[in-house]
C-alpha cells in the first residue's frame, strides 16, 4: 500500500510543472497581444541593455 501511495505522489508531482510552465507561456502571448508596440519595444530594449547586448 505505501508503494502505491509514493507512486501517486510522483505521479501528481510531474503535471505542476507543466501546468506552470502553460500558464506562464498563456500569460506571455497574452500580455504581448494586448500589449502597445512601444510598450513591447520598450521593455525588449531594457532587456538588451540590462545583458549587455549592443543594440544601438
């Protein structure tokens, strides 16, 4: 019985990571469609800046 219950456990343990991973792939393409362009160029050319990556 208790190998039973650790295999459910690992089991269950495997989909939290894929349902995280689906929500934050679903928030990002969300927030770049409702999003203003400027706003998104924004945002790309801090990040290009903040990794140190030439961009002008």
């Amino acid at each position: 019985m208790t190998t039973h219950t650790i295999a459910q456990a690992q089991s269950d343990s495997g989909l939290l990571p894929i349902a995280f991973a689906a929500l934050t792939g679903l928030f990002l393409v969300f927030a770049a469609g409702f999003s203003h362009a400027s706003a998104m160029h924004d945002v790309a050319h801090d990040q290009r800046h903040a990794i140190a990556f030439p961009c002008h």
